[in-house]
C-alpha cells in the first residue's frame, strides 16, 4: 500500500467512542467518587493472555527470525488495487536485529540492522542512511517514522515493540473470542479485535508451545460521501525460526556507493513538507479531551504560545522523563506557554491511566485516528510542533533525544522575547 494511500485512509476514518469497550460506558460517577471501570470479559481476558504468551515466547527466544507476507487489496474511488508488501526480522536478545521492509517486484528497500553499539538504518530508493549509537534499538526504533508506517502497512507494528503486550492492549476497544480450530497437531486460537483507530483484525495463534500469531486479517471500511466507501483489507501471513542461529554480519548494513548519510531519515524524506509549513497559520485540528469534549487548537490563538506533543504509552521515549518533562511544563506555562499532550491513537483508558499515574501536569487530549497530528504535519512519536500566539508555525521537532529538550527551550526563549526561531526542519 502507498504512503499516500495510507495517509488517505487515515483522514477518512470515522470518530470513534473511546471507551475501552466500544459502546459501553459507565455514567459519571458523583464528584466525590472516582470513577468505575468496566470489568474486562471473558474474551479479553483470553485475548490478553495470548499476547502476554506470545511476547514471553518471542521475547525468551535466544534469537528468531520472522517472515511477515502481506497481501493487500482496496476497493472503492479510484478502482481496485492489491500488492504485496513484506517484513523480515532477526533477532538476538535485545540489542541486535535486523528489519528489512519491501515489496516484492518493486524498486526501493528499508533496511535497519543494529549490532549492538549502532542502530544503522538504510532506504535504498532515496540512497539515504543514518547511524545512530544505540544498545536499545527496539526504543530508538518507535521513533522512527519510517520504521513504523512500514511495520503497520504488513500490519505487525506490534512485533518490535519493547513492551509488546502493552502497545496491543492500548490500542484495543472490544475483543470477541472466536474460539479453537484445527486437529489435534495443529490448533489455533482466533479472536476478532477493534482497534481504537476504527480497523477491525481476526488474529490467528498457533496452541502449543510456541503460542505465536501465524496470521492476521485487518479490515477497514470507510465512507468517503454519503454513497459510497473505501475499504482495504491486508491479510498477513507469519512464519517463525525461534531457534534461529543468525551470522553475525547479518546485523551490518552494507551501505551503497554515493549514498548520503543524513541525521534523520525521516527528517530528510519529510523535511520538505515540514519546512514549508513553518511561517504558515498552522492547519485546522481538533482533538478529543479525556472528558470526550472536543478541543480546538484554535482556541489558543492570541492567547499564547502552543506547544503540541506526541506521545503513547508504547513509546518508550515519550514516556521516559515524565519528571523532567514535568519540570519543563511547569517552568514554561507561566510565561505564558500552554502544553498541548496528543496522544496517538490509543483508548481514553490506557491515555487517562498513564497520565494520572505518571503525574503529567500538561493537558492530555487523545487523536485516535491521527487526524489532527497529519493536518499539523506532526507524524512521529514523540514529536512537537511550536505555534505563536498568531497560530503560525514556528518549528518542529522530532524525537526523545537528550537535545531535543534543549531545542524547545531555545525556540520557546525565542518566541517569548517576541522574536523569531532560526527556520529548520
């Protein structure tokens, strides 16, 4: 599927309830009550327990290899389409892998390899690459746009996830338990989930002692008008080696003759976009409170300074300074800087639960479809964007490195002093 095409899907999904369980919800309790939770069912519980399993297998595999196939097709505006698109994963322990992402036919390959003191990352269509040091590629990994989008369209952007059972569950709305299949040498457990971003997947997993996803069918429909809709549907297929005994050089990257080594891959391919937008009114976007009232960015104009962020209970480096991000609210919002916390595409529950618990002391507002964060060109987690009291675009900044603080700080001094950030990407 292209970027393009996914980019569409994304701006046509409809809003959702974002309940934890879709259309069930508690009424509100009385002020001096906290508030009741719904009580997982029996199909949630089963399901949760097949990806704490599958995590424990994968995860206590010395090394593994993983094949994700992809066959996707869409009907609706524009004709049918179908295509292919491929992952491959090998592992060993926490700190080496190697990721290449491609489709098969097509020119054009992602590759990201670490080996235990970098994490090298390679597009051979735009002869870019990077090298960033790193002994925990799976966190540096959830920064990585290109990385992610490219993991989501096989449909398996759960499977290098550091906390794994934790990113599934923050994105499920409803669970139905469809029960056992198969003989006795080969039984599988399949369960129908919705997700928070409107899609719909059947997940197969295999009984036994290796007790892994073999297969997923994502679903998403979607009304473009009032007659008709878009609807795509990505059937994976997934084959794993968790006793797989990888060479060592497969964890480099061979880098091609004449390609440029960039800072940020993502940054280089998107930084175009970004670049154009800072000095324009920022685009119109609307998130949804932990109380479901919509929340408009424009209602900070001419009021002050605003600083929209990203973050998900699944990324790591949104998540892991909380006291220090804490410290940076709190010294800004009283010169006049309001701290705008988008999470991406999780439950009310799951971003209400980790905010309370963390003490976050900012406004924490929900994007279950990424609407608002596209129209804003804000599309990596975790990522800022920095708008004036006239809601223009002033700059962008793009992952949990230990200077990217610093960086807003900058800018922030800047704009108070009523003067203008150096443009950059």
């Amino acid at each position: 599927m292209t970027h393009e095409a996914q980019q569409r899907r994304s701006r046509a999904l409809p809003r959702l309830r974002t309940s934890r369980r879709a259309g069930r919800r508690n009424p509100p309790p009385p002020a001096d009550q906290p508030a009741a939770k719904d009580e997982p069912t029996d199909a949630e519980k089963a399901f949760e327990d097949a990806v704490r399993a599958a995590e424990k297998a994968i995860r206590g595999a010395k090394a593994y290899t993983l094949k994700a196939e992809a066959a996707w097709k869409h009907s609706g505006p524009g004709g049918d389409r179908s295509g292919t698109n491929v992952a491959e994963v090998t592992a060993a322990g926490a700190d080496k892998l190697r990721l290449e992402i491609f489709a098969p036919g097509v020119a054009g390959r992602y590759v990201a390899a670490a080996d235990g003191k970098t994490l090298t990352r390679l597009y051979t269509a735009a002869n870019l690459y990077s090298v960033t040091p790193t002994d925990q590629p799976l966190h540096e990994l959830q920064t990585d746009g290109l990385t992610v989008a490219g993991l989501r369209e096989v449909g398996v952007d759960f499977i290098l996830h550091p906390d794994m059972h934790g990113a599934v569950m923050a994105q499920t709305v409803r669970v139905e338990d469809l029960g056992e299949t198969g003989d006795k040498e080969r039984k599988v457990r399949a369960f129908r989930v919705g997700l928070v971003n409107g899609r719909t997947v059947e997940v197969r997993f295999a009984a036994g002692p290796e007790p892994l996803p073999i297969s997923l069918r994502t679903t998403a429909v979607i009304p473009t008008d009032e007659k008709t809709v878009y609807k795509l549907i990505v059937e994976t297929k997934l084959t794993w080696d968790l006793a797989a005994r990888p060479v060592a050089d497969v964890f480099t990257v061979a880098i091609p003759a004449g390609a440029k080594k960039v800072d940020d891959l993502t940054d280089e391919l998107r930084g175009q976009v970004t670049e154009d937008a800072i000095g324009q009114p920022a685009g119109p976007a609307t998130f949804i409170g932990l109380d479901d009232k919509p929340v408009d960015i424009a209602d900070w104009k001419g009021k002050s300074v605003l600083v929209v962020y990203s973050w998900a209970t699944w990324s790591a480096p949104s998540t892991d300074d909380m006291a220090g991000l804490n410290r940076f609210v709190a010294a800004y919002t009283g010169k006049g800087v309001t701290f705008l916390a988008v999470n991406a595409g999780e439950s009310a529950d799951a971003a209400k639960a980790y905010a309370e618990k963390a003490g976050y002391k900012g406004t924490v507002v929900l994007d279950p479809k990424g609407e608002g964060l596209a129209s804003l060109k804000l599309q990596t987690v975790p990522g800022a964007v920095i708008l004036d009291k006239d809601g223009t675009v002033r700059a962008y900044h793009r992952g949990g490195k230990p200077h990217t603080k610093d960086a807003v700080k900058k800018d922030l001094d800047t704009l108070l002093k009523g003067e203008q950030p150096a443009p950059k990407k």
